[in-house]
C-alpha cells in the first residue's frame, strides 16, 4: 500500500529511483512520482497521475536526470485525496521533499494549526501536512534531526517516510511507524525501500528498521536512531530472494507465473519440516506441545489469507479436535474478542504487515494469547511480533492477486494441524503419515497436472465472457474454497459473484438464479457430493449453468456439469488446495482473454498497511 524508494550513491538515481518503483507499482498504482537532485545540486520533482509509465516520460525528458545520484521515489495507493497530479508524492516545500507510506489521522488538525502559522496546501492529502509539519519544525529547529523527532512526537498514525533536504544534497533522510521501511546497504551506494524486492537488482544487504526508528542515509554510511534518539545497530540481513524471483521470467503476467511456482514453494515450505514422514517444527524452535495447553485457537486474517485460514480450521478440527475460529483481522480488533491466556491465536499473512492483522497480533499479545504467525514475508512486522513465526518460503508475491501464498499458506497450516493432531493423540500415526506424504509427494505433482491440462478450464473461462454475475457454491471446506474462488474472480475480471453455503441458497438466494446463470459448484470433499449432487440439480432446474470443480470420482456430478475444472485427487487432506489452482486459472484465463491488467487490478494494491 503505497511504495517508497530513496537512491545515494554516484549511479544515475532517478534511473534507480525508477527501476524500484517498477519493482514496488504492486503496493499501489495511482500515481508515481520522483524527487532527485541535479548535478548542480537542485532539487527537482517530477509526478504525475496513473501508471508509473507517466512519470517515466517526465524523466526521460528531463536533462538533469541522468547526472542525477540521489532522490526518493513513490508509487501511490490513494487513501486522502483522489488520485491526481497534486496529490501525487512527492510532497514539499522550498525546504524539502517527502514520500510517505501510511496514514497520518490527526492530519486535519495539524493542516488548520499550520494554516494558522502561514503556510499554504496544495493537495488534499495527509502528507503534505507531514511534509509541511517538518518544514516548519526545521525552521524553527534548524536542525534536520530534532525537526524529525518534533514531528514524530506529533504524528498519530502510521508512516514509512523518506525525505530529502533541499540544502543537502546526497542525503536521504528515513523514518518509520507501523509502515514497513529497509535500508538497502551497497558499495559506495545506500538505499531506502518499502520492501527488498525494489532493490534486489543492485544489493541483497539491508537493515530491518525498527519502530519509531530514525535513519541518515548517506553513500558512504547509514546512521540508525531509535524512538529516544539513541544510535542503534540493527543486524545486516541478506535477502534470500534473488532478482529473477522478482521478474516475470518469460511469463505473460506475474499471476500466472506465480501459479506455476506452486509446486516448488509446496516442497520449499513443507520439506524442511518433515522428518521421518512425519511434521516436525522443533528446527524452528516451534514446540507443538502448546496444542495440548491451550482451548482453543483463533485464526485471523485478511483476504485470501483469511481463506487459507478457513482451510486451516477445517484441518485443526479434524485432525486435532481443537475448536478453531476464523475471524476477520478488522472485524476482530474491535469486537471486543474473548481471547485470553488458554488460546493460540494465529495470524496469517502473506505480507506479514497488513495493519489489522498486525492489530489483531497485538491485542492478542495484550490479552495474554499465545500468538503464532504464518508469514511469507522475512522480518516483516508480523513475523518479528509474533511469539513464534512459520514462514511460507513463497518467494515474493508480485501479482496483488495472492495465489501462490495461498496454497502454501493452507498446506502449511494442513501440516500443522497433522502436528497438533499427533500431539493432542486426536490422529492416528498411519493417517498423519498418509497426509504428509500427500502434502509432500502428491499435491506438487497434481497442481503441476492441472497446469500441464488446462483446456478444460479454459473453456470454462471463455464461457464467462459475457458474465455479468455469478455464484460460487460449496459445503464444509468447499464453502470456504469457494470463497476464495469468488474473491480471485471478483478482484481481476470485475465480474459480480457470490459464494454460498450450497445448503442455505435455497433459503433466499435461489431467486437470483435464471436461465444461463453461471454456477461453479466446489466438490472436493466426497462426504458431500451427494448433498451437492442435489444442490446442482435445484440451481440446474432454473437454468443455472453448472461448472463443477471436481475430482473423477464425482461421476454423477460430472454428469451434471457444463463444464468441470479438475481436481486430481479426492483425498480431503489436499484435494481443497489443489481445487484452489482451478479456480486461481478460471479467473486468470477469464481476465486474460478480457485484456484485463491481470497483475495491478483496479483500486487494489498488494500490501494493505492501513486500515
Ligand atoms: C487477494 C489478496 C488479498 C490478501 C489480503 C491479506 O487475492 O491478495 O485478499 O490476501 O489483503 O494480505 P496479507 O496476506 O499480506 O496479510
């Protein structure tokens, strides 16, 4: 959600400034917009509104760019003010420039405070009045550092903000709250970013900054302070993604790129943690006994993540007889959640810093939970305030629609669950070793055979064209899956679909049902193909199109369908993930042959850092 990016160094930086707002467009894409000094030391902006391809323009005819060696750079997800020039970052005065990722919220009584000393806005947006409010801070201070702290001592809300003094050139000043913010360290060269993958071409070397943390970032060094204006050294981490991870590799979209990593991230995140054909967690220090101290567990999140989620209560239930919740991360922070010292909450998230899942980890933590985190994202906030962190090895996730992360988020929970199920002596040894080998040996392959034959699902896709609406149906992990199936069409083909408990449609919903309306009915679970079996037939009898996703096993429901997106296996331990990959095709083939932007759907960005 918004991208920030600062370059010093002697190389060309509004080339750098660009390249790493290419590589950050997926957290937002409204607006983009570079600050760089000229040789001679002048300080120049360059915005504008839509895709980064507008501002590159704008650099490509402007001389000054190529001898430039220092600036900051931003790609926008629009939260105060609508997308626009204006109100695209930078922002500034005669004194500074200033990105911002985040929201300030007392924005608005701190622009009628400054207004009220003299000073004039130009855009609608919250950061001008940071940028501003430093402005008049340095005035007053004239000192860079205590104008830095003044202002954070005001700000409510949360920021990553990297910032250049018209006066210095060669300095990128950073700092951060509740917004993600590295310092990329090079030779004779330092960076600033929202995340690694915007640097990873030029340095795999970065610092991790804190909350509240204060960085001076100059070519020949970084200086780190923290909330009380002490030096601190954070440990140099090196990123174990390598350039080409971030990069569509011959693909025509990084969704589908994405998809067709599944079977390595499976192996990638399940291998490490099978010992003996069966789950072991004790490498990362994750002690399994806490599932016979706890009532209870919660699982919370966002999206997609919470979807995974959904696949990962079914899983705990049945294998560990643990009641499992899922619950939505900003439905939870403010429902007053009974959570306490009996229960595990655990929080999945592919970025590890969507903000109210961070929230919910955080009021979790207070309430004496046991907090357990599912991240994909290395150090990120969530991983590092969690009591114990599991990763997803995914590799980045470029396509802000999550597919890949998905799938490894509810193996990995599956295998968790085979875990608590041992320890609890709720799952018997033979069946939790048939599950791991499923995970292990299986599910890669049969996600690659859905790839290798899509045909069918093409089809199904090409059937949608001219679908305006549509329904997702399922029971048990069916109606979660279908959930998601909903979600992924919903947010790239901008067709209307609902998901349903494939029961309860006939209590209301039915009535949207007419002749040619398609149906995807999710059966990967062999207890309820019958249940289903009729649930087709109701929608069928008022015209309803059918597309079932199903295993070969499902017979009668083949029968029934129109079309049939493949599921390679009916064995429940899997058969709902590998399910997953059809429908993450359906809305991908669908959105492709609409010459949608499958990649940077409209009004979405990828990492949701503000509530
Ligand atoms: C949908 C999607 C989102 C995310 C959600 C949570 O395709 O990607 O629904 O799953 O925003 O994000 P993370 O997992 O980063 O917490």
């Amino acid at each position: 959600m918004c991208g920030i990016i600062g370059y010093t160094g002697k190389k060309e930086a509004a080339k750098r400034l660009l390249e790493g707002l290419a590589a950050l467009e997926y957290r937002g894409y409204d607006s983009a917009g570079v600050s760089f000094f000229s040789e001679e030391g002048k300080l120049i902006t360059l915005k504008a509104r839509g895709r980064l391809a507008n501002v590159s323009a704008k650099v490509d005819a402007c001389p000054e760019a190529k001898t430039s060696s220092c600036g900051i750079g931003h790609t926008r997800w629009a939260t105060h003010g609508a997308p626009s020039d204006v109100n695209s970052h930078p922002h500034g005065t005669d004194a500074l420039q200033l990105v911002h990722n985040g929201i300030i919220e007392n924005y608005a009584e701190l622009r009628e405070r400054l207004t009220g000393e003299g000073y004039v806005f130009l855009s609608e947006t919250d950061t001008e009045v940071a940028a501003v409010l430093l402005t008049s801070y340095y005035k007053k201070l004239g000192d860079k550092e205590a104008a830095f702290y003044a202002a954070m001592q005001e700000l409510v809300g949360s920021y990553a903000f990297a910032c250049v003094f018209a006066d210095e050139p060669g300095t990128v000043y950073a700092a951060r709250m509740g917004s993600p913010l590295i310092v990329g360290v090079g030779k004779g060269e330092n960076y600033v970013a929202s995340d690694i993958t915007a640097i990873l071409r030029y340095t795999k070397h970065y610092y991790q900054l804190g909350e509240r943390d204060f960085a001076v970032v100059r070519p020949d060094g970084v200086t780190v302070k923290n909330s009380r204006g002490e030096e601190v050294h954070p440990p140099l981490e090196t990123a174990t993604w390598d350039v080409e991870a971030a990069e569509k590799g011959g693909y025509p979209h990084f969704m589908i790129k994405e998809i067709n990593e599944e079977a390595k991230t499976l192996r990638d995140t399940l291998s490490p943690r099978i010992k003996n054909g069966l789950p072991d967690f004790s490498g990362e220090g994750f002690d399994v006994s806490v599932f016979r101290q706890i009532d209870k567990v919660h699982i919370v999140a966002c999206g997609t993540a919470m979807f995974a989620g959904c696949a990962g209560k079914c899983k705990l239930e049945e294998y560990a007889k643990l009641p499992a919740d899922t619950e939505i991360a900003s439905e939870f922070r403010y429902a007053e959640p009974l959570v306490g010292e009996g229960d595990l909450v655990i929080l999945v998230s592919q970025s590890g810093e969507t903000a109210d899942t961070l929230a919910a980890l955080r009021l979790a933590k207070a309430r004496g939970a046991k907090t357990l985190g599912v991240v994909n994202v290395i150090g990120s906030s969530i991983a590092r305030e969690a009591d114990h962190v599991l990763y997803t090895w995914a590799g980045p996730e470029i396509s802000v629609c999550s597919t890949k992360a998905y799938t490894v988020q509810a193996a990995l929970m599956t295998l968790l669950a085979v875990s608590a199920g041992l320890a609890r002596g709720t799952l018997a040894e033979k069946r939790a070793r048939e599950v791991v080998s499923l995970l292990e040996h299986d599910l890669p392959g049969e996600i690659d055979g859905i790839l290798a034959n899509d045909g069918g699902i093409r089809a199904a896709a090409h059937s949608l064209m001219d679908t305006k609406s549509m329904f997702f149906i399922g029971r048990g992990a069916d109606r979660f899956l279908a959930m998601e199936g909903s979600l992924k069409l919903k947010e790239i083909t901008y067709t209307h679909s609902e998901a349903y408990a494939a029961g309860e449609l006939k209590h209301g919903t039915i009535s949207l049902i007419e002749p040619g309306t398609p149906v995807v009915a999710c059966c990967t679970v062999p207890a309820m193909f019958e249940k289903m079996l009729s649930n087709i037939r109701e929608v069928k009898a008022r015209g309803a199109r059918v597309i079932a996703l199903c295993p070969a096993s499902a017979e009668d429901i083949r029968g029934e369908a129109d079309f049939v997106l493949p599921v390679p296996t009916d064995d429940t331990a899997v058969s709902t993930i590998a399910g997953a990959t059809s429908l993450q095709l359906l809305a991908y083939f669908l959105a492709a042959e609409r010459g949608l932007d499958v990649d940077k759907p409209r009004n979405l960005a990828k990492s949701v850092t503000v509530e």
